[in-house]
C-alpha cells in the first residue's frame, strides 16, 4: 500500500475533526439574542430609586413616559437628568401630537414637595394622566 508524505496510508480514513468555527457564530448570535432580550426586560434603567410600598398598587396598561425624583431633588426624564424647564419644554411637546401618560417614581426619603413640584411641572404642561410609582408590597 502507498503512503503519502506524512506517512499515512493511501485511503485510510481520517480522524474526525470538530469544526469550531460554525459553533462560534452559533455562540455569538446567542449571545448577542441574549443580550437585546434583556435590554427589554430591565424597565427605567438609569437610576435606581428606592419606591415606596402601596398594598393597593396597580399595573399600569401602557406607560410612556417615567419620571425619577431623587432624594435630593433631581429630575430624570426616562433616565435622563434634567432641569424643570426642559422638562416642561419637552412634556408641552409631547402633549400637543398625542395621549400622554406619565409615571412620577420618587425616592421615599424624598421630601413630598419635590413630588408635588414635578407634578405640577407635568399639569403646567397640559398633561392630566399621572400615576405614582410604588413597589409591591
């Protein structure tokens, strides 16, 4: 029987090799499903707030906008840092093409009138549907 260069026979079958190359497409494509999927589920990233509990909680059936009220006072629009004249400015131009709903979540060692102020900011805006943010108890 003939050998080749390498000192195998001719026709002899070879050892079976694991291509790695297809598997780590496969990989990377989960991985990347992976990652857009959870980018969904996590609802108002951005900032973490520490709500307080109602027993009477509700969910809401659609939510378009998200308002964070830190302790200190700050305003997050979706996230967002702003200050309470960009914040109308961008609420009045929402209001004016469509329906609005907006969810105010405040720190519950906030002070109330930093709620009461960003509510008014919203209601100064022609926006009516206000909900407050809690977490279940």
């Amino acid at each position: 029987m003939a050998r080749n260069q390498r000192g195998h026979y001719l026709g002899a079958e070879q050892a079976a090799r694991i291509e790695i190359i297809p598997m780590i497409d496969v990989m990377m494509f989960l991985l990347v499903f992976f990652v857009l999927i959870m980018l969904e589920m996590i609802q108002g990233a951005g900032i973490t707030l520490d709500l307080p509990q109602s027993s009477t909680a509700q969910q809401l059936d659609r939510i378009k906008l998200t308002i964070g009220v830190s302790g200190a006072g700050a305003i997050y629009l979706d996230g967002q840092p702003v200050v309470e004249s960009e914040l109308t400015a961008r609420l009045q131009a929402l209001a004016g093409n469509r329906q609005v709903d907006v969810v105010i979540s405040a720190e519950k060692t906030g002070a109330y009138q930093n709620v009461i102020r960003v509510m008014d900011l919203v209601r100064a805006a022609g926006i009516s549907a206000i909900a407050l943010a809690t977490s279940a108890s």
